[in-house]
C-alpha cells in the first residue's frame, strides 16, 4: 500500500468526507494512521441509577416504556428521555438528535453510557451512547478509541477509515507498509514493542496495557526523529562560518551605560554570551530561556543594535500583527535612548499596499535597518541588503525551509531564539540540541511580584468589586475564559455570554472588550490595539492573549475555571500583568472544588517561579495521566510531552547520541529506516506540508 496515497483512496470515503478529513490534517493514508486518538473509553460496569454521581461518565440498564419527548422549537432540538422511578429524577438527554426518538424502540432494552450531570435537583445523562446489552457486553473487553473531530466528521467514520487503512497495510504486507524504522537491537535494549503492533494498538488496544506499551513505543520514535534531526542541523550549521566584518568597536558599554535600570547578574552574562557569539567563529544560534518578565527583549534588542552599528540588518519576528508593531514602537524608542540613527521598519501582513511598498524598498535598499515583522518577514517578495541577525521565539523557530531560502538569497544570519518555556536546563540541552543556551534565572529588582488568590465562585462579587477600584485607579483588567461560546457538552464560563455579563456590571465605570480565536485577523488586532491605547479598561478573552502585548498598566489577571488550564498555562496567562511598576494581581477562580485542583492551584498561589511550578505539576500529574496532556511552548509533539516522558526522552537523547557516533552520515544498513524517515520529514518540513513524525 501507497502511504502517500490519498484518503480517498479508501473505502466509502467520498469527496465530502474526504473535505472533512482535510479540515483536521488528515490528506493521506500516512495520515490516518498517525491520527492517534485524543482519548479512550473502557467501558465500566452498568451502575444501579441510584448510585449515579455528577461528573462522573456511568453505564446504566433502562427498559424503554415510552420514547423520548423532543424539543424541535428549541435551538438545541434536544431530545429527552425521562428513566422513571429514580430519586432525585434521572433524565439523558441528547442535543442536536431529534432523530433519537425513532432509535429507542418501546418495549426494548438498552445501555445508556454517558456523562453524569446535575441541574435544578435533577440528573442527567449528556449525550449517551445507545448500545443493546450484547454490544455493550462485547464493548467491554476492548479499550475504544476516541478521536478529535469537527462538524460533520464522527467518530465512527473516522475509526471505520483507521480500521481499513491498517488493514490494507497488513494485507499489503505489514513488512513493506508499517515496516520498522528502529534496528532490532535497540527495541530490545528499551524492550520497545515494534512499530506495527504500536500502530494497530495505539488506535484499537487489546487492553490498557497494549496501549500504554504503543504509547510508548511511538513517545520514543518521536523525540529519537526530533532529535536526530536536531542533532545533525547543528552539525551542519556549526560548519557556517561567521561572515560579519566588524570593523568598529562594540556599542555594550554604551548600552549599559544609558540604560534607566541596572541589568540582573543574569542578563548581564546572557548579553555578553550574545556579544561574544556575534564576533565568534561561527554563526550564531543560541537560546535565552528566561522566566516571564525576566528581561529577555532588552537583550535582543541590544543585539540588533551591535548589528546595525556595524552597518548590516536584523530582524525580529512577531507572532501577531499587533506585537509586531509594539515592538518597533519600543525598538524605536530605544534607539533615541541610546543615540542611535538606524531606521526601524516594520513589515506584516495586515499593511496597505503602499506600506508594503516603502517598507520592502527600505529593506531592500537601507543597509542598517532594524526591521520588525510577523511570517511577512520569509515572503519571496522581500530583498534584505545584508541581513546578518534574526531574532524570533520559541513558537516561531526556523524550519529547514525558512533556512534554506533565507541562504537562497545569500543571507547566512545568526539565530537567537527566545524561550520562557519553564524547563530544567539539562532537558532543554536535549529539547534545544542545536542551539547553545543562556539561562536568565533572576528577575529585574524594579518588578513588583504578583499578588495571587485562589478562590470560589462565592468569592466572584468581592473579585469585581477589586476589578472596580482597580479601573478606578486608571488601570487596567484581563479576564480569561476556556470557552468561546456555550458548549452542552463542557461545563465553564464562555467569552461571550461572561462579556455581556461584565459589560452589564461595569456599565458607565469601564469599556470591555472582547477577544477569542474565532475572531478575523483584522478583529483581533483591533481590539488588542483598543487594549494597548487604554481605550478599553477590561478585556475578556480566550488563551489568545497568552502570547500578548506588554501592556504596563494592567494590573489584574483573573482567570475563571482555572482548574480546566494546565499550571504552565496558567503561568504564563499570569505574566500578562506585573509588566509596570505598579503593584499586579492574579485570581484563580475555580469552578469546582476538587482537592486535587485545590493542590495544583495551591502551587501558583505560593510561587512566582515557573521552575518550582513545572517541577510541583509534574510531581502531581503522575504517570497515569498520559492522554491529552500538553503544555504550552515550543514542542507540540502528537503524543509525548517533555515533562512526564523525561526519562524516555533521556533515554532518545543518549541513544540519538550513539548512533550518530558511531554512524554520522545513517549509512550503515540497520539504520536506513531512520535516514528515509529523517528525509521524509525534511521534505515536509521544506514544503510547508502538514508535519508528522
């Protein structure tokens, strides 16, 4: 079988199943494969009615005597299916599935599974699955897979398209299709199961067992790949040498001398490592990790500046429209601060025509600029002159096409990357291989720690009156919410009803604004500016600020239902305040007392430093919790994460290391597998094509 071959290829999927596949990555056979589910059911016990718990996902007998009642006025066309005879009343309920009525036979016996709710005194079941007593029999000798899905795309077609390809594959010969990428001796040495077996068991376990063995086994495929890949970028690149003629004297002394503030040990080291890197052998490609706040910015800055006096360009790139414009609003002051005369321009996607112009003809043409941009910066369009510094972070790093055109053009710049990614530094050494590290541990003396609070909703009135004196003092709010709208599947606060609420409650005292990933580009930055110019006083939003503006004069985060956001998550939400020199705030309002949530929060509650809270979140997550878990940051692998799989990443680390010391090039026989797939990622990588390891 043809793993390049299109989705389509595959049985009962037309082109409309095939546009819905597209909408979640899924284009290719290799695809579907490597469309690992998000989470699994094993199926309990069925459960006495009596005994139903809220919050709890439950199996239970019921004996249809009459068939549900359906609401088809209602915007939810819910159905409704009244189990009589239950103390307090138990109901299911299914939204959207007025067709539910026809299913449910009177006088026919079924399994209910589902999510156990309560609302008003009464119980329900959300959205069960219907299953007859053999089915459900059967079900629960099996771990099922549940997959991520959009509208229109369920979960059975995407199980049913899983089951085909694997088993035209092993039909096919399991050899040639799924054959192993990893040489016999080192699947014994970490007694690693093969890849096939990982494959099938990954989406269709035999048991709990089978499927953490292919977990696995692919966790440790995916940081061997990424750090193979890692490791011989670096060897490549370490070969460039440093083409900079530096021919007047370096402008740190002065740069220190005019700053207001006195730098932190750490920066002070952090900038000299820089300094040193650009007048060094080779170019340079080196990471800042440093906490939020901790004064990373300056220290790019500075650095553009080195380069601009020494009369070539560097860039910085932005991951919004409106923190790219921030930016050169600061560089440029910073240039007048320090007396330096170099343009600043800036260049994104959202300029009219004419300002793309002027700014493409500037750069093109000025050899000393200090250029500010989004992704605009790697268009085909755009000349530089002799660009000899990029400066990007951690969610922006370069790919081997990005490279690879910037070289193209005849520029070989130095890389500085920056990271508030709270990790150890001898995991980011492994995560960050191909670039040398500076760690800024300390934070400036003139920022004030956050103040933090976890609460209850009960507290929510005495939360608003502080927001009120707050607004009243001049400054300004962020309020965070995990929904953009009401969800009858999830439980928690939504951006937009919470925006109607706050605006009725702050009427005639503050402007609120709204803002949520759904939103147009050209929305968003509108509203971020309408923030930053102090034009509104409280913003309401989703996890989209959570790479903001600086926006000095906000003083209070609150974060609703923060037990739904991970610790590091909620770290970084909490850094969009403390950014003045007034005094900043941070509530975590729970939605939900759970001693374990109490435990997590309770961590934010006492401590500042992302270290000690990435250290306490991975202490309590456990080795049980491995579905579902991300962190924010750089590494968005599909199925490890670079805390709890420490030890297997340690271990990929060691091993990358041996292989490429005894096989630099991967031209030994056992390791051909591993050279095809490295080169399979490359050439995805270069074409901008969806990007599986």
């Amino acid at each position: 079988m043809n793993l390049d071959a299109p989705v389509s290829e595959l049985k009962g999927i037309g082109k409309k199943t095939e546009e819905l596949f597209h909408a979640v990555g899924v284009y290719t056979i290799r695809d579907i494969l490597l469309y690992f589910p998000r989470d699994y059911i094993s199926y309990p016990d069925i459960k006495d009615p009596a005994d139903l718990a809220p919050g709890e996902h439950a199996a239970i007998y019921v004996h249809i005597t009459r068939p549900p009642i359906v609401n088809t006025k209602s915007r939810l066309k819910t159905a409704i299916l009244e189990i009589g005879g239950q103390a307090p009343e138990l109901r299911a309920i299914w939204f959207h599935q007025p067709y539910i009525r026809s299913v449910l036979k009177k006088g026919q016996d079924y399994i209910l599974y589902g999510r156990v709710a309560e609302k008003n005194g009464i119980l329900y079941l959300e959205q069960p699955l219907i299953h007859s007593p053999e089915q459900y029999m059967d079900l629960q000798k099996t771990v099922q897979p549940v997959y991520q899905l959009t509208k229109g795309l369920g979960n059975n077609t995407v199980k049913k398209a899983v089951d085909q390809a694997l088993s035209d594959c092993i039909l096919d010969d399991e050899t040639a299709a799924l054959r192993d990428r990893l040489p016999e001796q080192i699947r014994q040495k970490y007694d690693l199961c093969g890849y096939a077996y990982a494959i099938q068991n990954i989406h269709f376990p035999v048991d709990v067992n089978a499927c953490i063995e292919a977990r696995r086994r692919l966790v440790f495929d995916e940081f061997l790949l990424f750090l193979l890949q890692m490791h011989l970028m670096k060897e490549q690149e370490e070969k460039t040498a440093n083409h900079l003629n530096f021919t007047k004297e370096s402008i740190l002394p002065e740069i220190i001398k005019r700053l207001p503030y006195q730098l932190t040990g750490a920066q002070q080291r952090a900038m000299e490592d820089v300094f040193a890197d650009l007048r060094g052998p080779y170019t340079m490609q080196r990471l800042i990790q440093g906490d939020v706040g901790s004064g990373k910015t300056v220290i790019a800055f500075s650095a553009m500046l080195e380069i601009s006096g020494q009369g070539y360009q560097s860039a910085i790139m932005a991951p919004t429209d409106v923190l790219a414009r921030q930016h050169a609003n600061k560089l440029t002051a910073f240039c007048e601060q320090m007396g330096v005369d170099a343009p600043v321009v800036l260049l994104t996607g959202s300029l009219k025509a004419a300002q793309k112009r002027e700014a493409l003809e500037i750069i093109r043409r000025e050899k000393n600029a200090l250029i500010v941009g989004t992704h605009a910066l790697f268009q085909e369009c755009v000349e530089y002159a002799n660009l000899a510094l990029v400066v990007t972070d951690e969610q922006h790093r370069f790919g081997v096409k990005q490279r690879a055109g910037l070289a193209e053009k005849g520029e070989l710049p130095h890389y500085l990357v920056m990271s508030a990614t709270p990790i150890p530094r001898t995991l980011a050494i492994i995560l960050y291989g191909d670039l040398d590290i500076s760690v800024i541990d300390e934070v400036p003396a003139m920022r004030l720690p956050i103040k933090n609070c976890v609460v209850d909703p009960t507290w929510r009135s005495n939360a608003y009156s502080f927001i009120e004196k707050q607004v009243e003092a001049g400054h300004q709010v962020y309020i965070v919410c995990p929904l953009v709208e009401p969800s009858e599947e999830m439980d928690g606060e939504n951006v937009i009803e919470y925006t109607k609420k706050i605006r009725e409650r702050f009427k005639g005292i503050a402007t609120v604004g709204m803002l949520h990933g759904r939103m147009k580009p050209e929305e968003k930055n509108a509203v971020m500016e309408a923030f930053l110019q102090g034009e509104t006083q409280i913003l309401v939003s989703t996890t989209v600020i959570e790479v903001g503006v600086d926006v000095p004069n906000a003083t209070v985060m609150m974060v609703e239902n923060a037990e739904r956001f991970g610790l590091a998550q909620l770290h970084q939400l909490r850094g969009r305040v403390g950014r003045g020199d007034a005094q900043s705030y941070c509530i975590f309002m729970q939605g939900k007392k759970a001693n374990t949530e109490n435990e997590r929060l309770s961590i934010l509650n006492r401590s500042n430093d992302s270290f000690e809270i990435a250290r306490e979140d991975l202490k309590l997550r456990g080795p049980g919790d491995f579905f579902g878990i991300r962190q924010s940051g750089a590494f968005s692998f599909q199925l490890a994460d670079v805390f709890q799989d420490m030890a297997m990443l340690q271990k990929a680390s060691e091993e990358a290391k041996e292989i490429l010391a005894a096989d630099p090039d991967l031209s030994a026989p056992e390791h051909y597998m591993l050279k095809k797939e490295l080169h399979r990622m490359a050439e995805q990588n270069d074409s901008g094509e969806r990007f599986h390891i």
